[in-house]
C-alpha cells in the first residue's frame, strides 16, 4: 500500500506541476486583500482558497501539497480540501489531472483499509474518507464495492467500528447506511468473527453482527 500511495502521490506532483506555486495569492479586495501562503497555516488558507483567495489555477498548484499534507498529518479537514475538487469543475479538468485524483483517491482508500488502526494522517476512519469522497462529488458506491471485495481482517474491524456509530434511528438511512444494514453485510460479519474468534477484536465483530440483527 506504502509504494501505491508513494505512486499516486508522484502522479499528483507530475499531473500539477505546470502550474507555478505562489507565494503571495490574490485575495478579495473588499475583504482580505493579499495573502501569503504559509505552509505551516494551511488549514486557514484552504477554507477560502478558490473562493475569496486565490484562483484554479493557485488551487491546482497547491493541490499536490495539500493532498500530501493530509496523508502526513491531522492539520487539515479532508471534506475541505476535497470539497474544493466540484467548486473547480475539476470533472472538466483535463484527464490527466483529472486520473491523478482519482488515483489519490483510490490509492488512499485501499490504504485505509489495509491498516487498522490506519496511519493515514487526516483520514482517521472509512467515514472520514467517504464523507470527504462525497464533498469531491464522487459516489459513495464506487469505494464501497472496494470494501466489498476487500476481506480482510483490518477492513473487517472496520466495517464493525462503522457500525457500532450507525444511528439506527436516523429516519432517511444514507447510501452507506442502507449498505451497511445488507444481509451481507451481517453474513460478512459473522465470517468475520467466525475466522477471528480468538482475536482481541473478536467482540466487536460480534456486537455489530447483533446491532444489524436488530
């Protein structure tokens, strides 16, 4: 997963470098005026880069940074700095820019669930990661079919963990509690705690097995 994630991150850098990175961006007139880009203070530029600072072409430069600042850290909020990928249009981006991200996108997620607990910086838990997908303008359906494919013991911890938090009285289920309440989606479970019955994990295999059963 490391070498994935190392790949996807040069294909970013590569796909964004004709962009030139400024130092000094181009802030709203009325309100901010000129702003340095800090690259210690990142979280407080992203919330109004593309908006009142900067233009596509200063989002597309710092992309690459941002994109790796949240696999390194906890700075930065992933549904902010995807969410700026649909305020860009970035499905009219050219498609090498466009297959970048979209190889971030599911690099990261493979990674996500290789690992329990994960080690991906910003991307704390497959919510974090699919509520920000969801902020990019991407459909939930096309990381849960990973997930679906994807048996093993750490993407299994995780699907117990997502539904040990699922708020079964939430009166309009979204598209990943409707997944997550499948008969398969029990059936897995019970595999699970079947094939790692003797695992310090093994309860909560077992406690969101009967949460669905409910």
């Amino acid at each position: 997963m490391e070498k994935e994630l190392t790949t996807a991150l040069a294909g970013v850098r590569d796909a964004f470098a004709r962009y030139p990175r400024r130092a000094v961006l181009d802030g709203c007139p009325h309100c901010r005026g000129a702003v340095l880009v800090d690259e210690h203070d990142l979280f407080s530029l992203t919330i109004s880069l593309g908006n009142t600072v900067g233009s596509r072409a200063d989002v597309k430069a710092l992309l690459p940074v941002l994109l790796e600042r949240l696999l390194g850290s906890d700075d930065l909020e992933p549904a902010i700095v995807l969410g700026k990928l649909p305020r860009q249009e970035w499905r009219t981006w050219p498609r090498v820019e466009q297959e970048a991200v979209d190889a971030y996108l599911d690099a990261v997620w493979r990674a996500l669930l290789a690992d329990h607990p994960p080690r991906l910086g910003s991307f704390t838990d497959p919510a974090t990661f699919l509520d920000a997908a969801l902020e990019a303008g991407e459909r939930v359906e096309r990381f849960l079919a990973v997930w679906d494919a994807t048996l093993t013991s750490s993407a299994d911890r995780h699907l117990a963990e997502v539904v040990a938090r699922l708020d079964f009285a939430k009166p309009k289920p979204s598209v990943l509690g409707d997944w997550l309440r499948r008969e398969a989606t029990r059936d897995r479970l019970h595999r699970a705690w079947e094939r790692d019955h003797d695992s310090p994990w093994a309860d909560d295999l077992a406690q969101a097995y009967d949460l669905l059963r409910v």
